[in-house]
C-alpha cells in the first residue's frame, strides 16, 4: 500500500467516523455517539491514527466488533480501547482523571514544592 503525499488523512477518517449507522444492537446504539466523538478526536491527536482509520474498516464494523461479550456493563476505558484496537492493533489508551473543586484545578496543585541546588546547577 502506497501512501500519498499530501493526503489528509484525519479529514478521511472524520468523514468515515460521521458515516450514519443503522442495525446496531442495543450496546452498539449506547456506545455508537461516545465513541464517534473519541475516535474523532483521537484522530485529531495522531496523524498515524487518522491514517489508520481512513484506512481501515467501517465504524460500524468497529461498533459491532467492540460490542462483542458487553453484557450488562463494560467501563469507558475497555469500549474506547477496543474501538482503537480496531484501527489499529496494538496501540492502547490511557486515561487520566482528575478531581476540579470549583476552583478551576487550584486545590490540585501541589502543597510544597522541592527544590534541590544541585538540580539547579546541573546542566
């Protein structure tokens, strides 16, 4: 497989992941809108990604293929794994959460901070 120069690929794989689905069982409609909008934006993140989607199956062939064995419950972090795994094998997705109080992160930051003159003068 060739790949073009000049292709924007993250254009292609947002044109494949906004295709409508139809047919899709009950899991597949819960997870189908969650997981058009993260794909989108990882592709946003990864031009590699975006390739890979452009380039790889329908998405609701990834809606179907990652719905397999949800019973009543799966977390949000196997469904996006699984729906990137479908694009591209391997890869993997992490996941960072954090508590804002109201006060825009500010009780998130650290309390003391260290300071080491020998960090300062290593260069």
């Amino acid at each position: 497989m060739s790949i073009e120069i000049g292709t924007n690929y993250y254009e292609e794989a947002v044109k494949k992941l906004s295709e409508k689905v139809s047919g899709l069982g009950r899991v597949g409609e819960v997870i189908c809108e969650p997981v058009r909008d993260c794909l989108k934006n990882f592709c946003e993140q990864n031009g590699e990604f975006a390739q890979a989607v452009a380039q790889g199956g329908s998405f609701k062939d990834c809606i179907n293929e990652i719905s397999k064995g949800i019973g009543q419950a799966c977390s949000d972090l196997e469904v996006y794994k699984r729906a990137v795994q479908f694009y591209f094998k391997g890869a993997d997705v992490h996941m960072q959460l954090t508590v804002d109080l109201g006060d825009e992160g500010f009780s998130n930051t650290p309390k003391s901070i260290g300071l080491s003159l020998d960090s300062l003068l290593d260069f």
